[in-house]
C-alpha cells in the first residue's frame, strides 16, 4: 500500500468513528455516507464535513431534513446535498 492509500484510510477510520452519534438515524446515516461516499470527497469537502461532525446531534439531523438554505457558514453545500441524497439512496441498505 501506498503511503497516501494509508493516510486515506486511516482518515475514513477517524472520521467513521466521529460518525457515532447518540441519535441512532443521524448514526445510520453518516456511517452510510462514510461507507459510500468517503472516496468521492475533495480535500475542502472532507474537511467542511469534519466541521459538520461538531454540530450537536438534532442541528446536524434538522440540517440534512430541511430545506431551507444554509446559515452562512463554513459548512459545504456541496457536502450537504451529498449527505441528504445518501439519506435518500441508502435507506434500506
């Protein structure tokens, strides 16, 4: 393996395990969104999803059901509208 392939790794390890949340929906879906789209995200994606991560449970959870535009904020839209169509896609997954 590369050195490159094991710092990606090791980066979906971290955040996979900062994916754990107490609200179990908010759970399945992230660690679904890791398992399935980790390898699609830039570096600033990455990134502006890690800063999602500190959001409490019920704002990040409100953010992904919600239509209204985002706050301004550092948070990707990008990233978030990968978050809400992998909510979608990979419910019954």
């Amino acid at each position: 393996m590369l050195n490159a392939e094991i710092l990606r790794e090791a980066e979906q390890k971290r955040l996979a395990w900062r994916c754990r949340r107490g609200m179990l929906e908010l759970d399945i879906v992230l660690q679904r969104f890791i398992a399935h789209e980790f390898n699609t995200l830039n570096l600033a994606e990455l990134q502006a999803f890690d800063a999602m991560l500190d959001l409490p449970d019920n704002q990040f959870w409100h953010m992904l059901n919600t239509t209204a535009p985002l706050q301004p904020i550092e948070y990707s839209a990008v990233v978030v509208e990968k978050l809400k169509t992998a909510r979608l896609n990979y419910q019954e997954t």
